[in-house]
C-alpha cells in the first residue's frame, strides 16, 4: 500500500527540478538587478537539466558505453588493448580511478579495431532499445517493481543497484574482471538512455551562449545607463520617451 | 551525391557556412555584398525546393545518412516549403536594402559582424522550419534568437534603449525555449522519440497528463516567441528600437516562423486524436487571439512612434493567424497560411518604409511623416499601399488573407468572429490612416529636428522596397501560388491531424 509519503519520496528527483525551476524563474522576475536576472534564468535551466538527466535514467543501468563483445569474449579490461593510455591515465593521477581509464582506453581500442560506422550505429541501435522508453517509463512509474527487474537482471554482480549509475566503475575494479563477464553471460547489458544527456549537452552549449549574450547586454548597459537596476532602468527609459513625447508636441505647435 | 539530392540541406548549410567569411572581409562594401550573395544562394535553393516539393509532395532527408526516427530528419512539404521560400525571400531582398540603413545606424567597425549575425539569425529561422526533428527546433530557434538579441542590441547607437529593449527579450525569449524543451522532453518521457512524425504515430491514443503538461508547455513556450497576446510585451521595443534593417527582417520573419512551429506541434505533431487540443482551441487560441486583434490594434493608435506603432499592429495580426488556426478546419488553416505569407509581405516593406524614413529625417516619431508626401513621394507612396493592405483593401494581398479568413469563419459556425475581424480592421483603418494623414495632408516641417531635405530614399533601398510592394499587389490578384498552395498544404496538414479520415 502506497502512502502519500512514498508518492513523494519516490519520485524525489521531480520534486528537485520543480523546487529549482520555481526558484530561477522567482530570481528573474522579483529581482530587479540584471546580473541576478541572469542567474535565475540560469537555475531555471539548471532544473531543465536535471530533468532531462532524470529522463534518461535507467535503474540499474550502466553509463552507455558499447562494451559487448569484447566482454562476452572473455578479454580483460585493458589487458590487450588499451595499454599505454590506460597506464598514462592511472599514472598521471588525474583524479579519475583506473578504471575509468580502462573504460576509456577499451573505448578507444574498439574504435581503432572496427572503424566501420555500422558498428556504431547498431551500438546506437541497442542503447536505443536497451534504453526502450516504454519500459523507462514503467519503472518510473513503479520503483519498487523496477528495483526488482534491476535486480534480476544485475544477479550476476552480486550486489544490490543501490547507486547503479557507479555500477559498472564498482565492479570493474575487481582485478580480473570475471565479475562482469559473468553479469553479461547471465543477462543483456541494461544501458541508461545516452539521448537526453547528449541531448542535454546541446541545451548546455546553447544555455551558456545565452548567459554570454546576456552578460554581455549588462556590461554594455551598464556602460550606456550607469547601472543595472532594473527599476533605476525603467525611470530612465520613462523620462527619455516622455521626454521625446513633450519636444515633438512643441516642435509641432512651432 | 549529387547536389538536387542534398537540396534539402542546403537552405540551411549555405547561410551558415558562408556567415562567417563576411566577419573576415574588410569592412566596407565587402561584407555587405557578400551576405547578399549569400541570401540570394539561399533564396535559390528555397525556390528550387519548392519547386520540387510541388511536384513530389514531401521530401524526407536523413541527415548525415541516419536513418529517421532515430537520425535527424529534415522534412518538407508544402507548409514548410512555402514558409521557407517566404522566410529567405525576405532576406534576399533585406540584404541589398540594407546596407545604407546599416552605414547610418550601425559602427562600420561592427558592420562585417552584423552582417555574419543577420546571416546566422536566417539560418536559423529556416532550419526551424525545415526541420523535422523537435529538439532540433529548439537548437535552431536558439541560433536565430540569440543572433536576433545581438543584432536588436546594436541599435544602441542610436538609442541606448536598444540595450534594454534587447535584454528583456532575451530573458522572456530563453524563458520561452526552456518551456519549449520542458515540453519536448515531456513528450519524449511519454513517447521515447524526437521525430515529429514518429511523435505522433506514437502519440495517438494517448492521453495523459504527461502529454498534455508537455503540450500546454510547448504552446506556451512557443507562444512566448511569437508574442501571442498577452506574452508580446517584450516585442513592440525590440522591434522598435532595433537597427531599421533588423526590424524590417525579423517583423516579416521571426514570428511567422514561430507561428510556423505551433502549427506544425498542433497539426502534425499532437493531431486532433489529442483530446486536449479541442479545449486549447476554443479556450486558449480563439479568445486570445480575438483579445490580441483588438488590444493590441487599439494600443497602436495611440502611439507616438511609428516603429512602435507597427509593432503593435503585429501582435494584432498575429491574433488573426491565431484565430484562423483555432477554427480547425481546412479553410481556417488556409487562412493562418496565407497571412502568415502575406503579412510578412505588408511588414516587411511598411518597416523598409521606415527604414528610408529614418536615413533621411534620422527619427521614426510620428512627427518626422509630416508633410512626407512632398519630400519624399516614392517612400510615401509605398508606405500607403502597404498601409492599406495591412487594412485588408481589396486588390491587396491583406484583402486576400482577411477573405480566406471570414470565409473560414463563417464555415467554422464562428460568425461572431467574422464581425469581429471586421471591426478589428477598421481599427487598423485608424492607425495606418493617422500616419497617412500626416504624410499626405499636413505641411512638411521647414526647420526643427524633423526638417527634412526634399530628397527620396536612395534606388538601392527604393528597389528592394517596392519590389515588396509590388509583391503586395501582385499576390492580391494572383493568389493561385499563395492561396493554392497553402490549402494544398493545409489539406495535407490537417490529414496527418486526423480530420481527413
């Protein structure tokens, strides 16, 4: 039996996108300073992120990274192929755990063996329908189901999808990596759904350009008028057009 | 490939690829003839796809060879075909016109970068409208709004409320591509796909309020850009205190675009399966519509400035596409589409009008129109058959858009909205009168600020702006391309809406 609170609860991730929308459109309107105009407009879309973000989650999925064959196979990670940049990587210390350089570094060895396109258009092909939105949108709508089938298809890892999105990074820190061929023996690889972060990406670029643009409006405004307050603004703008009201009907009478 | 197979791509590839150089050239002539070649290329292409959609009906291109539903698809048929024939035939005659406005206006530092800004704003409009992909939209009508911010802003020179101006559609226009996405991604969470067709095959039958939130965001998101009444306060200052050119170009094109894309989210994306939009008609577009005809055409008469003033009136001629769209017929589609054509004719050469009037009096007041008759008779004269095609004239193309509309008001059952429409012309009757009184009937200033020299605009501007003009009368007689295609293309939008079967 569903009470009210779990309603809530489970669905935590749209109570944080409708908290941060409210507040970045409260931001532009009640301020009257440009440059907080400008960062609420920027919470605002921030929100828009998340939930795209949230979209795109699949419970229990791996980050959507084409890593089926070599696996199945039997490699290694990083054992044949990405030695010299997985190394670098790890060495180097950049802050990014070994493994994923060795993520990085399979990628990388897949895209040298099979240039072909096709490849990478039936990896999209599978993160599509792995990610299928029906489903996506059954285990949003019930939680406890989907942590069920999350579970299910996990078995072979052994461990509850407490923070799935880490998932994959987790496991493949076990040395040999036989954890994981065994997760991908027993069941089909569940990817979360690459769409809204790519697409998401794009609303980034295009949210920065807008606060560049506007930004660059409040310097060059405030270079015109000497302020930014939006009200000091207005009683400018108010006695310039009156002011040009009042001339011309003189002008007219001469 | 061969280029009559990537046409498709082209109206969108040539302006943004070849933008750019006129930023490199030095400024001077350069710049500016090298962006009108540009808009000439793309005007080209657009004829040569229109052509081809005319004989074809639709034509699907996978961009980047990914196959559609999950590649980008451009999609075109005859709705788009003619708004993008519409959209780059305006620039192609925006261009010449306005290298002289620009010189007075505009920095000559700035000018490479104006035009390469005004090129990017044309790339986006058309690939809004040439697209069928609806996050896509998204990225290309932030392309063509965020050029439009920087382009508005440049008139600062001559009025620093440009800058403001600028700024405070900025915010409502980013707050209205962000409801815009909200929407889309609504839509995605419910269906799992982008593309519009593949969005409404998958959309039928459902009703829920997952749906429906994501299309009350994007017909609010929407109707954010296209200043439907009451969300247009941020248009009549940017139209108004925007370089003369810019306004010329974005009144006649920005929000017939975005006029463009509700209808396209309405008809071929939602449907009439969708139970909701029967209420969002009669309950959202007719009302506001019917308001913005009458509010905002009322609040043009009483304004000092005539850029204003047609600014205004805009926001009232969009009330009539509003209003055509909500009757949900063949007919009242037809209507929106051929004053979505027609009005931005009337728009643009009455702005160009202004234009010429602000390079030889430096004002666009109403007062600098006194007396223009005499000083400057080939403006004057321009101004009026626009002018009176905006009032719906017979023998003008605003007489055309206001028949198809009464005609599809009275065979929708609204006959209340047919007196209306009347009534709201002869408001227009008062403002574009007001100003015509002034130029014709009362004396020219002989000294003060609005003096001007017995001098007509130069032929580089005349030129393009009676080309418009005479576009104006030439598709009030002629209205088989106008008028004919658009109620092909409206037939062919409402069977994807489901009222064919």
């Amino acid at each position: 039996m569903e009470t009210w609170t779990d309603f809530v609860i489970a669905r935590y991730n749209y109570w944080i996108v409708i908290i941060l929308m409210m507040l970045g459109l409260y931001t532009v309107f009640a301020r009257g300073n440009l440059v907080k105009k400008i960062v609420g407009l920027n919470i605002f879309q921030t929100s828009i992120f998340i939930f795209y973000i949230t979209i795109g989650k699949v419970a229990g999925g791996t980050a959507p990274i084409y890593i089926g064959d070599e696996l199945k196979h039997g490699h290694g990670y990083g054992d044949d192929h990405g030695d010299g940049y997985g190394e670098d990587h790890g060495e180097g210390g950049h802050g990014a755990d070994a493994a994923q350089g060795d993520e990085a570094a399979l990628l990388h060895a897949k895209v040298e063996n099979d240039p072909g396109v096709n490849d990478l258009k039936s990896a999209v092909n599978q993160a599509e329908s792995a990610g299928d939105p029906v489903e996506a949108g059954s285990l949003h709508a019930e939680p406890d189901a989907a942590m069920k089938v999350a579970n299910d298809q996990l078995s072979g890892l052994g461990k509850a999808p407490a923070a799935p999105e880490f998932e994959i990074a987790g496991a493949a820190q076990a040395p040999d990596g036989t954890t994981l061929d065994g997760a991908y023996g027993a069941a089909e690889i569940l990817y979360t759904n690459p769409l809204p972060h790519v697409l998401i990406l794009t609303a980034i670029v295009v949210g920065v350009a807008g606060t560049a643009v506007g930004l660059a409006l409040a310097v060059r405004i405030r270079e015109a008028y000497g302020t930014i307050e939006e009200d000091e603004l207005e009683a400018m703008d108010n006695v310039a057009e009156f002011g040009d009201a009042a001339e011309a009907a003189s002008g007219a009478k001469a | 490939m061969n280029l009559p197979e990537q046409l498709p791509v082209l109206p969108v590839v040539i302006p943004l690829v070849l933008a750019p150089i006129s930023m490199l050239l030095p400024s001077g002539r350069a710049p500016w003839a090298w962006a009108t070649f540009v808009s000439w290329l793309t005007f080209a292409a657009c004829a040569f796809l229109l052509a081809a959609v005319e004989d074809v009906g639709v034509i699907s291109y996978a961009l980047g060879d990914w196959a559609p539903p999950l590649g980008i698809e451009y999609r075109v048929d005859l709705a788009n075909a003619l708004v993008l024939f519409l959209v780059s035939g305006i620039a192609a005659v925006v261009f010449p016109f306005a290298y002289r406005s620009v010189q007075l206006e505009i920095d000559a530092r700035q000018a490479p970068f104006f035009y390469c800004a005004l090129l990017i704003c044309l790339t986006g409009l058309l690939g809004v409208t040439i697209t069928g992909d609806a996050f896509n939209v998204f990225v290309f009508l932030e392309i063509s709004s965020l050029s439009t911010y920087a382009l508005i802003a440049m008139g600062a020179r001559r009025d620093r409320r440009a800058l403001t101006a600028s700024f405070n559609y900025l915010i409502m226009g980013t707050i209205g591509a962000s409801f815009f996405v909200i929407g889309v991604g609504l839509l995605y969470q419910a269906t799992g796909t982008l593309n519009m067709a593949d969005l409404h095959d998958r959309l039928a039958g459902q009703s829920n309020r997952v749906v429906d939130a994501g299309f009350a965001f994007i017909v609010v998101g929407i109707g954010l850009k296209l200043a439907m009444f009451p969300m247009h306060l941020w248009l009549p200052n940017a139209y108004a205190y925007a370089p003369s050119a810019v306004s010329a170009f974005i009144a006649a094109t920005a929000t017939k675009v975005a006029v463009y894309v509700l209808i396209r989210f309405i008809d071929t994306v939602f449907g009439f399966e969708f139970e909701f939009l029967g209420a969002a008609f009669t309950y959202v577009l007719l009302p506001l519509g019917l308001a913005g005809m009458f509010v905002a055409s009322l609040v043009a008469v009483f304004q000092e400035d005539v850029k204003r003033m047609l600014a205004y009136s805009s926001v009232g001629q969009i009330g009539y596409m509003l209003l055509g769209l909500s009757f949900a017929t063949v007919e009242g589609l037809t209507a929106t589409l051929v004053h979505v054509f027609n009005h931005a004719l009337m728009k643009g050469a009455l702005f160009m009008a202004v234009a010429c009037v602000v390079l030889r009096a430096g004002s666009h007041s109403i007062h600098a129109f006194a007396g223009l008759a005499q000083r400057m008779p080939f403006t004057t004269w321009a101004f009026i058959i626009s002018g009176l095609s905006l009032i719906g004239v017979p023998l003008t193309t605003g007489f055309v858009s206001k028949w198809y509309l009464l005609e599809a008001a009275f065979a929708a059952g609204y006959w209340y909205a047919g007196f209306l429409i009347v009534a709201s012309s002869l408001i227009a009757v008062l403002y574009v009168g007001r100003v015509v009184e002034l130029m014709v009937l009362r004396p020219p200033h002989e000294d003060g600020p609005y003096a001007i020299p017995k001098r007509d605009a130069p032929l580089e501007m005349l030129i393009p702006m009676w080309l418009l003009v005479a576009a104006n009368i030439y598709f009030g007689i002629n209205t088989e391309l106008t008028g004919g295609l658009a109620e092909r293309a409206a037939e062919a939008l409402m069977f994807t809406a489901g009222a064919g079967q």
